[in-house]
C-alpha cells in the first residue's frame, strides 16, 4: 500500500477547508453587493411622489408609480384568493386522503414537477387560454397566472404541514364522531395553522417578484387600473420596461420600484421564517 | 340522529370530492399548458416542422424562424451556470455541515438561502447595471489576455453576453443546490463518518471518500433540480444576454435563450406566424423542462426508497 506523508494530506485538507470558507463567502460577498446596490440606488428614486404619483413621460419629473403599486397589489391579492384555497385542498387530499392511494402518488409527483415548470411558460399558457381567447390582457389573466403558480407550493407545504400532526388528533376527532370536513377544517387545521399560514406567506412572497408571467397576462399601462378586464399596470412589468429604456430617469424609477419590491418580498421571507423558528420552539 | 348523520355522511362526500377535484387541477393544468401550447403553434409547426429545431434563420422580416440559436444560448448559459454553481454548491453545503461551528454555520446557510428569495428580476437589474460593467472593467479582459488564445474568450468584452447569463444563473441556482446537498450531507449516518476519522482521516478525505461516495446519487439529484431551475429562468438573463441570435463559439458575445427571446420579442410580435413560433419556442421549453423534472423527480424517489430500506 502506498503511504502519503502526513503533511501532504494536511496540505491538501486545509486547502480544501480553505476554499469551501471562501465558496461561502462568496455567496454571501454576491448577497450583501445586490443587497447595497439596489438599496443605495432605490433610495435616491423614493420620494412620497414616488408612492403617490402617476408615471410622467421621460424628462418631466415628478411622477410615481403608485399605479402600478396598486395593480401588484390587486393583482396578488387575486391570485391569492384563487390559489390559497385550491392549493390548500389539493395538500389537504394529499395528506388526508392521498397518503396510500395511487392518485395521490400521481398527484405529489405530478406537483413536484409542476414546481419546477419555468413561470414563463405558465403565463405563455395562460395567455393563450385568456388573452388570445378574450382579445385584452387583464387583470384577471395576471392573477390566473400567479396562481398557477401558487397552487403547487401551497400544496406542498400544506400536505408536509399536515402530516406533521399527530394521528392521535385524527383518530380523537373521528372518534367523538365529528365527520370528515369537521375534524379537518377545525381539529387538523388548528395544530397546522402557523405551519399552513407560512406556506401561504411564501408562496405569496414567491409570486409578488414574478415578472416573467405578467409580461404577456397583465402586461402594463400608465393609468390607474380601472376595471380587471384591462392591461393592468405591476411594479414588476413596470421595473423591467423602464429599465430597458434608455432614459435617465426612468431606469431611476426602476431602481426605485426594485428596491420597493426586493424590500417587500425580504421582509414577508424573513417574517415568516423567524415566526416558524418561534412557533417551532 | 339518522338524518344528522346522513347529513354529514354527504358534506363528508362533498368535502372529499372538492379536495379531489384540487389535487386533480394540478394535472388537468399541466395537460392544458401542454394542449394550449400546441394549439398555439400549429402555424409554425405546420409551415417548419422539424426544420424549426435545426434552423438558425430567426428573421420576421423574411418569415423565417428556427429555434436553434435559442436553444443553443439555453444549453450553453445553463451550462456555464452548472459548471460554477454544481462544485460551488458543494463546497459551501461541506462548509456548513462539516467545517463550520455551529454558531456560523446557522446564519452562513441563512444568506445563501436568502439568495433564492430575491426576485429573478432584480437578478436582472443588477446584472444590467452593476455585475456586467464590473465584469467587461476588471475581469474579461484578464481572461481575454490569459484565456484568449481559446475560441471562449475573444471579441470585444462587453459585459453583457452568455458568460454574464451563465454567472448570474449560478449564482439564482447556487441556493437551490446547497440546500440539498446540505441535506444529503446530514443523511450521511454519523458513525460512518465517526469510524472513518476514527482511523485517522482527515475532514477532506472523510468527505471525498465516506460523505460524497454515500450521498453520490443525492448530489446528482441536487444538480437536476438546479439544472430544471436554471433552464427557464427569464427576467435575469433576459437583461444580461444581450439578445442576439446569432451563434458564436466566444462567450463574450451577445446571445438570446429561449425565455428571454419570449420575454424580449413578444410584444412585437404583431403577425400570427411570429406569435406562433414564439409559442413554438415555449413548447420546447417546456418539453425540455418537463424531460429533466421527471428525471430528476424518478431519481430523488429512487433514491429515498433505497435510503428508506437500510
């Protein structure tokens, strides 16, 4: 057998500790320089005019995209009320029915696979299934299309979150003859509800960056969004079309809208991590 | 009492049955994406066949469209992204699991985690504005003058082109990867480990020749899912690729992927032809998508069935 000195293979351990330190610094060097960019470029576009304006054409200043803020939000909230209940019920089939059946092996790997589809390809479909069909981008397509993309992580979440409770719960509930629904929705939900509610939160937190599948659903506009059947104008859509402009002041109003969005999405990501460290404890 | 109970025999049967139909949605939408989109592009899928995949031409002056230039930037960006994020990923999940106290190691494994919270599209801005001058002032030119002598790295450094995609790329899949790893370095049994450093190993050769070799298939799975991640991402590269479809072997120079042509070019799209070979594109994508989820899904099972029976 071939001996290796000892120090040779120090060398070739403390090389390799080395660089796995600095592979993590590394990734922590590209957080904090998009984190400083973005904070330090934003700030300068925030003003209440900013929050409270509508957009002015490139050169006049003065303008905000408090339309567009509104649009993200009606948008979301939309897709929220679409996505968090049918999401919510396909984990609960998942966890409370679907454990042995074979449909419900389908359906977890059917829904691991749908996770990873690109959200571009989820807003080409539902552009053609709503856009093309109808013959306007609306608001309505917009929040279709962030709930498709919801509903597969709420599912996930849900089942994993479910299955966390203890079978003794199911059993008592069942026991005392409450039905199905009952023990579910009162009984189950209840040990559940910081687990679920941390599913939705970032689900949500996921879909509030998503631009890919708003460029061809919701699309944009300058106004205030008046009806859901018209192209809604989002911050997202919004950062990407003044970026790519070649004017000044509107790629400031991007970073702006960027630092507005990245805030927003990093705080409801922390959030709800810290309170699951909480209720986990 | 009967009609109570019968009551809620029924609400029981309806509650079953919604769940059913919401679990069932997930595939009837993944039906529909695949209906729709071939519904969408009949046109072009008639008029080109199969010539779409092998055709350079993307002209819609000429009528002209074919796939390859984009699928060419998706595999080439998404490669550079693999080649960086697959060892780097490593690395970083050894740090945490093996090398770091625990103390850092929480918050390290923290911000790499945060940096799948951040938004694709300010990936994109950032890359634009910041990352892509930083790259064309300080680092392409050193790899032109040591490198250049390759076919990678001549032209003019831009900044923007398929090496700024493929970075940024590594660095949107880099957390995705980690984590798994991470995980798939915890499942490694504590007393292989022990008994190896037991003998007189050292961390690295505990990693190479136990952790690695244990956890070799939950590696690969980790590398699949960030592969799915890093094939369709669009607003990133979208701004940093510099949408040109031309081939060239430099990685310096402009290219397009199949997700930021959609995303550049679907609003001009005013013609049915060039819509449809948009959609066309989507198809693809999604087919390749599709492809590497279920291998990667039929892995990872197979792999928690073989850990589960030990």
């Amino acid at each position: 057998m071939k001996r290796r000195s000892g120090k040779s293979r120090k060398i070739a351990d403390w090389t390799v500790r080395a660089l796995s330190s600095l592979a993590a610094l590394i990734g922590i060097v590209f957080l904090v320089w998009i984190l400083y960019e973005v904070t330090i470029r934003g700030a300068k576009a925030l003003s209440p005019d900013f929050f409270f304006k509508l957009p002015t054409p490139p050169g006049i200043p003065g303008g905000g995209v408090a339309n567009a803020i509104l649009g993200t939000l009606v948008i979301i909230i939309m897709a929220a009320l679409i996505g968090v209940p049918t999401g919510i019920l396909a984990g609960v089939y998942l966890s409370e029915f679907g454990q042995e059946t074979r449909f419900g092996a389908y359906v977890r790997f059917a829904n691991n696979v749908m996770m990873g589809v690109p959200s571009i390809i989820v807003g080409l479909f539902v552009y053609t299934l709503l856009v093309l069909s109808t013959g306007h981008f609306s608001a309505y397509a917009g929040a279709v299309a962030l709930a498709i993309i919801m509903l597969p992580v709420i599912a996930r979440t849900t089942e994993d979150m479910l299955q966390l409770v203890p079978n003794g719960l199911r059993e008592a509930a069942l026991a005392i003859g409450s039905p199905r629904w009952k023990a579910t929705f009162s009984v189950i939900f209840r040990a559940a509800k910081s687990g679920l509610i941390t599913g939705v939160l970032l689900a949500m937190a996921r879909v509030s960056g998503e631009t890919a599948p708003l460029l061809f659903t919701a699309m944009n506009g300058p106004y205030w969004p008046r009806s859901l059947t018209q192209p809604t104008p989002n911050l997202t859509v919004t950062i990407f079309n003044y970026a790519m402009s070649p004017y000044r002041d509107w790629q400031q109003t991007a970073w702006g809208a960027a630092l507005v969005i990245m805030a927003a999405v990093l705080a409801l990501n922390i959030f709800t991590r810290l309170s699951l460290r909480e209720a986990k404890k | 009492m009967a009609e109570k109970k019968k009551r809620h025999i029924n609400a029981d049967i309806l509650f079953k049955a919604a769940a059913s139909f919401c679990a069932a949605l997930i595939f009837i939408i993944m039906a529909g994406i695949l209906i729709e989109l071939f519904r969408g592009s009949h046109l072009a899928i008639s008029k080109f066949g199969f010539s779409f995949l092998t055709s350079q031409q993307w002209n819609p002056v000429t009528q002209q469209f074919g796939a390859l230039s984009s699928i060419y930037g998706t595999l080439v960006s998404t490669a550079i992204a693999m080649l960086i994020a697959v060892p780097l990923s490593l690395v970083i999940a050894l740090f945490l699991v093996e090398l770091a106290p625990p103390a850092l190691s929480r918050p390290v494994g923290y911000a790499i985690e945060l940096l799948a919270a951040i938004p694709s599209i300010i990936y994109g801005m950032w890359g634009l504005f910041v990352f892509a001058p930083f790259l064309s002032q300080y680092v392409q030119p050193l790899l032109k003058k040591y490198l250049g002598f390759t076919p990678f790295f001549q032209g003019p450094p831009m900044g923007i082109g398929m090496l700024t995609a493929g970075i940024i790329l590594s660095l949107m899949i880099l957390p995705f990867i980690s984590a798994v790893m991470r995980d798939v370095f915890q499942m490694v049994p504590a007393v292989v480990k022990e008994s190896a450093f037991g003998m007189g190993a050292t961390t690295w050769e505990v990693t190479r020749k136990v952790t690695i070799r244990y956890g070799m298939q939950g590696l690969i799975g980790a590398s699949f899912l960030g592969l799915g991640r890093a094939i369709g991402e669009t607003m990133a590269v979208t701004f940093v690729i510099g949408n040109d479809h031309r081939i060239s072997a430099s990685l310096f120079a402009a290219g397009n992927s199949i997700a930021s042509t959609l995303a550049n070019e679907f609003a001009e799209a005013s013609d049915k032809l060039y819509l449809n070979s948009l959609i066309e594109l989507g198809l693809v994508l999604f087919l390749i998508t599709l492809l590497i989820q279920i291998a990667a899904q039929l892995w990872l099972k197979r792999l928690q069935k073989t850990v589960g029976s030990q």
